[in-house]
C-alpha cells in the first residue's frame, strides 16, 4: 500500500512539476522580454537585399470579440511600435499599409519577404495583372496609416485596426539596395495580464508539484544491496525462453502505459537528484529515503528496457513496481555511507564527459546519461541496432542468439554505471569497459576505489 500511496504521489508530484514549468516558463519569458514601457519589443535584426523594398507578410486583423469592442482600440487589439534604422546613412522609409494597396504599390518592383525573422524569396509583381507603379518615392503615396522617414533612427506606432495589413521598409526615394536594422514591439492590457496570471499560477502549480515529490520521496522504500560484485551498481538480466517471433512487433504498444507512467517519474527522478545535490553539499550524504526511491525508478527503468526495444529479453509483462520483485531484469546499488561535496560539483558534467561521447556512439543514451532517467527508449547507436538483429533473429528461428543478448546487456551495465554516476549516487568512476553477459563480475581480490 506504501508503494502504491509513493508511486501515485511521485506521478502527480511529476506531472505537476512539469505543469508548473509549462506555465512558468512563457510568464517568465514575458515578463522579463526587452520593454519600453508597455511595449515588448524583440531583439534588434539587420536585414540586407538588393530590391527596393522589404516587406512583411500580410497580417489579417478581424475586430475583437464581445465583451471587449467597447473598449478603447489601444485595449482592444493593442499597439505595435517600430524602430528602423539604415545602415548606409541614408534617408530610411517605414510604413504600415492596407495589403491591396502596397501590393498595387509595389507592381514591377522586386521586393523581398521577410518571413519568420528571416529573408525569403524575391517578389516580382506583374504589371499587367495589378495595376500601379512604385516609380515614385514612398513617401508620395497617401494609403500608409502610419509612417516616417529621415536619416537615422525611424519609429512609427499604429493602434492595430480589422484589416489587412502589410510593413515596409525602403530607402526613402525608392532606390534598391536596402541595409537596415529593424525591431518591434506589441503592447495590449491582456498580454501583460496573461503574462503575471502564468507566472504566478505556475509558481503555485509548481511549488505544490515539488513538494508532492518531495513527500514521495520520504515515503520508505527497501535497497537491495548487490554482493560480491566489482562495482556498487549491479545490473542483471537472464533471456526467458521461450519468446514468440513477433510479439515484439507490438511491445511498443503493450509498454505505453510503462512509458506514461515512467515520463513523470523521469520528472520526479530529476527533482529528487536536485534535492539529493544540496543534501549532499551541505551534509556529505545522500538521503536515504530519496537514495530509495531513485533507485526504484531506475529499476522500474531498467524492466521496462529489458522488456521492450532496449533489449526484447523476455515476454513477461513488467510490473507497476518501484521495488525489487521476482523479474529477469534487476538492478541494485549499494547504498554510500558518504560522499564526495567537490566529486558532487563535477561528475555529472565535466567528469563523465568522455562516457557521454562513447555512450552516444555505441548505445544513443547521450541524453538518457545526462537525464538519468534510465534506458527506456533508444534514439540511435550500437543497442538498437543489435536489438534489431535480435527480433529478426527471433522471427526466423524462435531464439535469441546468446552472443547477442551478452553484448546488449554488457553495454546497458556501461550505460546504468553512468547514470548512476552522474546522478550523484556513488562516486566510484565507472570503467571503461563493457562486462558481457547477465551476471555481474564477481570480484576476485578486487577492491572498489572511489575517486576522490
């Protein structure tokens, strides 16, 4: 019942977290995006064409909806700013025009997009289907609902209105080659109301998302110590035969709610390694409770790779377990008396970096490593592709080749000795070296050192 109450915690705690995160994170953003007074602005960019014109892709404005039309139109749909400046000191135009219009404007005068922050494609208008001419200055025509041109730096604002409506930048007498460095800001009461109601209500959404981790994480949880092995990290599997030829064809489908399940204790996995991280600089030891728990969701990790394509080594279905049960996958750690504060600052980054290049060659677990959040799934490398080879030899001859399963298996061990070093539960640097097979090498004489 204990581990049932810690499993559901440490999911809704998770899925809260990341929750909170999700809501915090664009608040934040908004927030703390560059103002000028109500205005967001965004960053400053340079744009060079040879045409005669840069112009925006058109945007459609449809009036506001009910309640709000009868608010003042800067309450409404807001206001845009711009900040144009030329980089060849010469007269700068910008203006802001109905889309019919500037496209009448601009027949037979190639001009270029600027969609996405970027430059796209040259425009060239045809003038027998448009009617119009760009062969006079910008500032001659009468349609701009907001405007300016000069030396130096150009700002127009326009209280947005329902229409379409397209900005342009030229040089003020219409000749090509346009250097300019542009920026523009929006400013409405609802951005800056939306902003403060994500930042705050995702402070709350995580604060209560990180405590229930945190209570998860106190909830009593057995380790299973490992015995007579060479490293503090035991991992073991043993093929249950026999397996059906194509059930692994579907397991990606049966390990759904394992995968579920295991993304939001991936989540918790990461909040409890934070909070491992401070108790270990402060005190030198890693909780113990927490020690438990991490080491269940590895566990739970390492069942469901070895069911699924991390490795197909059985078809007995994981359980919805944290703890240690009779399964052919296990994982144990030892549990350390005391650890390293200066080991804590460094080895999950800088100390692990050469096991993080490997490991993203032969098994794809570069982020699974940095994570630490176990081997669920592969997105490349040496492991899946040996796993592929063992479905196909399971199709066509009903067995899984040994030679196969001892080269998966070692080079999970490598990936599991990483992730538990680098999640700071032990400071035994992992070797660099790949034990085949199911079982853990026995020590024979042989001590385990830590690095200090």
């Amino acid at each position: 019942m204990n581990e049932r109450r810690k499993i559901i915690t440490l999911v809704l705690g998770g899925a809260l977290t990341l929750a909170g995160l999700l809501l915090l994170i664009p608040g934040v953003a908004l927030l703390g995006a560059p103002h000028e007074g109500d205005f967001v602005m965004t960053p400053s960019a340079n744009y060079l064409t040879g045409t005669s014109a840069l112009v925006s892709p058109y945007l459609e404005v449809h009036g506001a909806a009910q309640p709000f039309a009868q608010l003042p139109a800067r309450e409404n749909l807001g206001m845009v700013r711009v900040h144009v400046r030329s980089e060849w000191r010469k007269p700068i135009f910008v203006g802001i025009g109905s889309e019919p219009d500037v496209t009448g404007y601009l027949v037979g005068v190639p001009h270029q997009l600027i969609r996405g922050g970027r430059l796209d494609q040259v425009i060239v208008l045809d003038r027998t289907t448009i009617g119009g001419s760009a062969a006079e200055r910008p500032t001659q025509r009468s349609f701009w609902v907001a405007s300016a041109s000069g030396f130096d730096t150009q700002t127009i604002e326009w209280t947005i209105r329902p229409g379409r409506w397209t900005l342009v930048v030229m040089n003020a007498d219409a000749s090509p080659l346009v250097d300019v460095s542009l920026r523009a800001g929006y400013t409405a009461t609802w951005l800056r109301v939306l902003a403060k109601a994500l930042g705050a209500s995702g402070a709350f959404v995580l604060a209560i998302g990180i405590a229930l981790v945190a209570f998860g994480g106190m909830i009593p949880l057995e380790i299973t110590e490992p015995s007579g092995a060479t490293f503090p990290v035991a991992l073991e599997a043993h093929v249950i035969e026999p397996l059906h030829r194509f059930r692994w064809l579907i397991k990606w489908l049966l390990a759904i709610p394992h995968v579920a399940i295991l993304f939001f204790l991936g989540i918790a996995f990461l909040v409890l390694t934070v909070g491992a991280f401070v108790a270990i600089l402060a005190t030198g030891r890693y909780p113990r409770s927490i020690f438990a728990t991490n080491l269940g969701i590895l566990r739970w990790n390492w069942r469901v790779a070895f069911y699924a394509y991390s490795a197909l080594g059985t078809d007995r279905y994981p359980p919805f377990r944290l703890s240690e049960c009779d399964y052919p996958a296990h994982l144990r750690i030892s549990y350390p008396p005391h650890l390293s504060r200066g080991l804590a600052l460094t080895k999950w980054w800088l100390l692990a970096i050469p096991h993080y290049l490997l490991l993203a060659i032969f098994s794809g677990s570069w982020s699974r490593a940095a994570a630490g959040d176990g081997s669920v799934l592969t997105t490349g490398g040496l492991v899946p592709l040996l796993v592929l080879f063992a479905g196909v030899a399971l199709a066509f001859t009903g067995r899984y080749p040994r030679g196969l399963f001892d080269c998966i298996v070692g080079l999970h061990r490598w990936v599991l000795r990483v992730v538990t070093y680098v999640a700071l539960m032990h400071d035994t640097y992992p070797p660099f070296r790949i034990d085949l097979g199911g079982e853990e090498p026995l020590a024979h004489g042989l001590a385990i050192v830590p690095v200090s």
